[in-house]
C-alpha cells in the first residue's frame, strides 16, 4: 500500500516539475510545425519534384556511363600512339647503332684514314714477331730463327679474306721473303719504281731509316685482278736482325673488305624476340639478310597488295629515314600475316639503306582485350542500373548491332529493321535521328506485361560515342515517372503520422523516467569508479537535475585532489617509458615506429592545408667497409656523428628518424624541393669535410648519398609514395658515383 503511494506521488510531482512541462511543450510545437510543413508545403511539391529527379537522375547515369565509355576509349587510343611510338624510338635508336657503326666502318675505309688500319695491323704483327723472338732465342739458333720467322710471316695472313699479308727485305733494298710473288726473293728492288715514277723500295728504306717506321703510296699489280692499282703500305724496322717488315692493302679491296665486313655483322645481330636487321641497295635486293639474302623484292606484295622494299628505300633515299608499315608473316610455322612497322635509314656514300622492323600486333591484341574488359563493365552497370521502375540502358552501333541490352531476346542481335509501329518508321533510325538533335526520343511501345500493345509513352535519352561508333541509350516510361512520385508522398504523409504519434509517446516516457540527465550522471559515475576523475558534469540547470550535477562534480574534485599527486607521478613514468619506445638508443633520434606513426599524420595535415612537404633519405657510402676496417664501434661513432649533424641541420618542426642500420629519413614540413636539396646539400657536405678520430688516432672520414622527393599532393595517395621516389632518388645517387644529392620529382630525377 504504501510502494502504490510513492509511484502516485512521483506521477503527481512529475506533472509539476518544469523539466516535463517544459519538454512536452517543445517536443509538441516542434512536431506539430513538422506536420503542417509537410502538409501544407513539401506534398505539393513533390509530384514534380521526383518527376524532374528521376529525369535527371536517368540522364546522369546515362551521363556517366558516357564518360566512362569515353575515357577509355581515350585511353585506348593514348595507349596505341604511345605504344606505336615506343616501338617507333625503339627501332630507331636499334637501327642509328648499326647506322653508327657502318660509318665507321665507312670513314675507316677512307683513303686518308687507311695509314691508322694499315699501322694498327703492322704493330700487333711487330708486337707478335718480339715475342716469338724473346721467346725462342735462347733456345734456337740464329740462322734457324730468322728461318722460322721467315716461314710464320710466309703463312700469316691479316684478314678474313686471307689476301692480307707481310713481306721482308733489307735496308740494301733487296728482297728477303714476298709471300705471294716468290720470283722477287733474293732480288735488289732499290731502282725498282712504279708507273708513276714513285721508287717505292727506296722510300720504304728511307722511312724505316729516318723514323724506324711509317707510310708509303705507290701502285702495284692486284693479283686478283692483273691491273695496277694504288695501294697503301705500312712498313716497320724489326732490329734484331736488321730487316724491314711491311704490309700493304689496295684501297678498292680494304672497301670490299670492310663493306663484307659490315654485311656480316649485321647479318648475325639480333635483338627482342629473334628480331633482325637488313641491308638492302638501291635496286631493291637484300645485300644482308638472315633468310633472303641475295633476294630481289622489287616485285614483291604483302596480302593488302602493298609493295614491301619499294617504299622502304624510297623513304630512306627521300628523306634520310622514315618508316613503313605492311604485312608479313613472323616464322615459318606460322603463315598468318601480321603487321609490322619497319624503319629504314639511307646510307648514300654505299648506296645501300639499312633498316629493321617489329610486329605490332601486341597493340591490337592489348586493345582488343582491354574493349573487352570495358564491354564487361558495362554489362555489369546496365545489368545493375534501373531508371524509373521497368527502365534501363542499352548500347548499339552506327550499325544497329545490339551491343549490350538487358533483355535477351535482342541483345547480341541486329535491330536496324526493327519496326516503330506508333510512327511506322524503324526504331534504330529513330534514334539516330534523334542523336543528332535534340538527344531525347519520345514515342509509343509495348510492356513486358502487356506484349503487343503500343500505347505506353516512353523517352529515350541518347549519346552517340564517335571514337567507338556506339550508342548509349536511357530508356524509361513516362507513367513510372508519376508512379513513383505518388509512393513517396504516400509514405510521407504515412511517415510525418508515425513519428508524429512515436515521438508524443516517446517523449512522455522518457521525460517520465528522467533517463537522459540520470543516463547521463551514471556514465560519468561509472568513469569514476573506473578511476577516471578528470570528468565533470555539464548541467548548468535550476531544477533538481542541475543541483544533483553540483554535487556530483564536487565530489569527484574532492576525489581528484587526493590522488593528484600519485597520477602525475604515474604520468610521468608512462610519458618516460614511450619515449623510450619512440627513439633510437644510440643515436638518440626518433625510431622507424615513431615516425611511420606521425609521418602519416603530418602528410594528412599538409594535404589538408595545401602545403609543402618533402622527404630527405640518406645512407652512409661504404658503412660496411668502416666496420670491417676499424670496428663496430668506430662504426657506431660514425653513426652518432651523423645524426648530430641531423640535429644541428634541420628545424624543430622537422622530422628526423633513424630509419634503420646506416639510413635516416628526414621529413620536412613547409618545405619545397628545392629547400630540401639546399638543406641535403648542406649536410652532405659537412659530412664530407668531417673526421672522426679512433681510438688508435686513425682519422675516419666518410660520405653519404641523399635522395630527395617533395609531396605530390594530386597523385601520391600516401607518405609511402613520396618515400619512395626518395629512396629511388637515394639508389640514383648510389648508382652514379655515391657522396651525391638526387633529387626526383614525379616522373623525372634529377
């Protein structure tokens, strides 16, 4: 009887307390407003309100599938220019290399630059006859050696053609050995002198005489050919026995040898996936060819009826080089033609042009896969996309081949005869006609539950896509429109009743029961049990909540003044024991943890506020060779040494960490790439110019290489991007030569 008593007596003080008379009369103005707005303003709005929404949301999608389908067919397109032109420098730079090395070939084959071929080849001979000397004298005898060199230079031949070779006579001028022409052994040749009048024998005497070796030009007889030619001849003084060795070559035959000489080479190189270059000369006949050598393709036609070699030359001869693309087949296994680009590269001076060439049907195959993957996409998108309540996208061609259509029964098929019965016209010129105007289509069609009848209004939006000829179509029935404007005012108006009725009852249970203030100082009762005393209630009220609040914070500061003293000490020990955690032990820096941890939040903050941010990573050149010569602990000093160096170089505000082993990474706030390189500059430096003395006395010097990156705020996704162009930037100046700064900037290094 007497619980019965106090709950009456609570429902009677809950009546008369402010807290409930107050909340009731908010919680009831504020629904009672939201029920007459609704009424009186949103319900008739929303017919045309949803109506445009659902237009406009059916021309955004169509919108966005659009701007896909362009982007990657922008993108496809990108991809086949760059790749045609990667293979494009490729084959040119391939193809100046061989150009490069006939030139020399050419300029060594000049009159005035045979005397270096001719010398080049005398001096290793020379070089050759010493050591068989020095090798054999002690241990043969005189007559017996000089017959053995006789015999060696006899036989010896200089080049592949086997027409190279020495001969020898004496500084009386009589002939001792000639390898090719015996009848001039033994013989004086002294008076000898060619059709030119030039005493050929007598400057070689006077040559080896005056400046123990050198240069004579004079004809003789080609045996090859029995015509007197001009010819070239390098003569050298072999001083243990007194004799003059020499040797000659015809300026036609050093060409013809160093034009076989090219042809061979270049016959044999080869590059990527057994690719190869050709010689051709100016009459269309392969000179140097791994298969058609020898071949004439004057007449030749790739599968499209293109000639192959004609326009090749033509281009070389016209413009110096150029490149032209046909069909060919790859191997002999495989008799399918494929495209190739080839790139060709007159030589005049040998009327020959050079060339070689790669198949690029990798691009179409790339591109080809890659419009796959996009129709899959797409797919995926239509098949999800729903406009109004039956509506949808489809995709055609420019020639009515139904790409992509969510009904089965056309799609994959051909629909340019496909009938409009409301205009008796064809549906696919329809909508093309409409492409080209105003972008939107209105006519009669069936529905899927009404097969047959074409009474229903439809629209269709359209968008053409020129780079692939498609057509991107949203299609939806004008009623659906309507339809869905009616069920959304429906469950308004069901909706502003429901939270009208919840919300009156809610609020008169829960102002009963007091559950939010209670709520509210139990939580903050439960923190304090769980040794929390840093909370304080924030009522600020003149009823019985707001005084029991009072209370409550007085008590919990009468608690905290207590235990004041004994949190701070535990504050302190747990602040010590972090920083513990946070740094280096040796060199007293920020630890990899640490900075992986406030790095991130200081790449956050600069991507938040548009500011600059760069990275410095260093690593000290050779730190393996310090250990293995003076110590580990010589080694350490090194360390500490550097990160002093760190300290005293950068900012306050900047980051330094001992990254790990010999490397350290600075992350430096507000600062450009420039800045940083100025500051990498500085510290490289000092630390070139540093000693650091041993325990035995040895000085100690060392270096480091810095890399440095600067955040790119619109590509990197994160710290770790811009980390990493600084240490690619570290391993670039590794690379190049150590004790350097490498800065890189996006795409490029510097």
């Amino acid at each position: 009887m007497k619980t019965r008593v106090f709950i009456a007596k609570g429902r009677y003080k809950m009546l008369k307390s402010k807290i409930f008379l107050k909340a009731m009369f908010i919680v009831a103005s504020v629904i009672i407003a939201y029920t007459l707005v609704i009424s009186l303003f949103a319900i008739p709005k929303i017919d045309q309100s949803i109506q445009t929404l659902e237009e406009k949301n059916a021309k955004e999608v169509l919108n966005r599938v659009v701007t896909i389908t362009r982007n990657v067919s922008n993108d496809l397109e990108s991809f086949k220019k760059r790749s045609l032109q990667i293979h494009k420098n490729e084959l040119k730079n391939l193809t100046d290399t061989v150009w490069s090395i006939i030139q020399t070939k050419y300029e060594q084959s000049k009159p005035e630059n045979l005397h270096t071929v001719l010398k080049q080849r005398g001096e290793m001979f020379k070089k050759n006859l010493m050591h068989f000397y020095n090798s054999n004298r002690g241990s043969m005898s005189m007559p017996a050696l000089k017959d053995a060199i006789k015999n060696y230079t006899k036989i010896y031949r200089h080049d592949s053609l086997n027409t190279g070779y020495f001969w020898i006579n004496d500084f009386n001028g009589t002939m001792i050995m000639h390898p090719i022409q015996a009848n001039l052994d033994g013989k004086n040749l002294l008076h000898y002198s060619d059709p030119n009048g030039v005493y050929l024998f007598a400057d070689i005497v006077r040559t080896c005489q005056e400046r123990g070796a050198g240069i004579v030009k004079y004809q003789w007889e080609n045996p090859n050919t029995g015509i007197i030619e001009d010819k070239i001849s390098y003569v050298f003084t072999f001083e243990p026995f007194g004799w003059i060795f020499g040797t000659g070559e015809y300026y036609s035959v050093l060409k013809t040898k160093f034009q076989k000489e090219v042809i061979d080479l270049v016959s044999k190189l080869r590059y990527g996936k057994n690719n190869y270059f050709y010689i051709t000369d100016y009459n269309n006949v392969l000179i140097s060819h791994p298969y058609l050598q020898g071949s004439d393709l004057s007449q030749v036609k790739d599968v499209k009826g293109n000639y192959i070699l004609q326009p090749m030359i033509k281009i070389a001869r016209e413009k110096g080089e150029g490149f032209h693309r046909y069909w060919w087949k790859k191997n002999g296994s495989d008799n399918t033609p494929y495209e190739k680009l080839t790139y060709a590269k007159d030589f005049p001076d040998w009327k020959m042009v050079i060339g070689t060439g790669v198949y690029i049907d990798d691009i179409e195959k790339e591109v080809s896969k890659r419009k796959k993957e996009l129709m899959a996409q797409l797919q995926t998108i239509i098949k999800n996309t729903h406009i109004g309540k039956t509506g949808y996208l489809y995709i055609f061609d420019d020639k009515g081949n139904m790409l992509i259509h969510p009904n089965s029964n056309i799609n994959g098929k051909n629909f340019s005869r496909l009938e409009n019965p409301s205009k008796g016209t064809y549906i696919f010129d329809d909508l093309i006609k409409a492409s080209r105007g105003s972008k939107e289509l209105f006519y009669k069609w069936d529905k899927p539950s009404d097969k047959g009848h074409y009474v229903y209004d439809k629209v269709s939006w359209i968008e053409y896509v020129p780079e692939l000829g498609w057509y991107i179509v949203s299609s939806a029935y004008v009623d659906e429109f309507k339809t869905s404007s009616i069920e959304v005012r429906h469950f308004i108006l069901i909706l502003a009743v429901t939270i009208f009725i919840l919300s009156a009852l809610y609020s008169f249970v829960f102002l009963r029961n007091l559950l939010v203030p209670i709520t509210d100082l139990s939580h903050l009762a439960l923190k304090v049990t769980g040794g929390d005393y840093s909370v304080r209630s924030d009522l600020r009220r003149d009823d019985e909540i707001g005084v029991l609040a009072g209370e409550f914070n007085r008590m919990v500061e009468t608690i905290e003044d207590h235990i004041e003293n004994l949190d701070q000490k535990v504050q302190e020990k747990t602040q010590e024991l972090k920083h513990l955690s946070d740094t280096d032990p040796m060199t007293g820096l920020w630890n990899r943890r640490y900075f992986t941890a406030t790095a991130n939040t200081i790449w956050s903050l600069a991507q938040r506020d548009q500011t600059e941010l760069s990275v410095i990573m260093l690593d000290i050149d050779w730190f393996k060779q310090v250990n293995d010569t003076y110590g580990h602990h010589t080694g350490d000093e090194v360390i500490v040494a550097l990160a002093q160096v760190l300290k005293d170089s950068v900012r306050q505000s900047d980051l330094i960490c001992r990254f790990g082993g010999e490397e350290f990474i600075l992350l430096l706030p507000e600062t450009s790439l420039e800045g940083a390189v100025v500051i990498a500059e500085k510290i490289r430096k000092t630390i070139e110019e540093m000693r650091i003395v041993t325990e035995t006395g040895d000085p100690v010097h060392f270096t480091v290489s810095v890399g440095v990156s600067q955040m790119d705020p619109q590509h990197d996704p994160d710290i770790e991007t811009t980390i990493r162009r600084a240490d690619e930037a570290l391993y670039r100046a590794k690379e190049s030569g150590r004790n350097r700064t490498v800065s890189h900037k996006g795409s490029s290094t510097e």
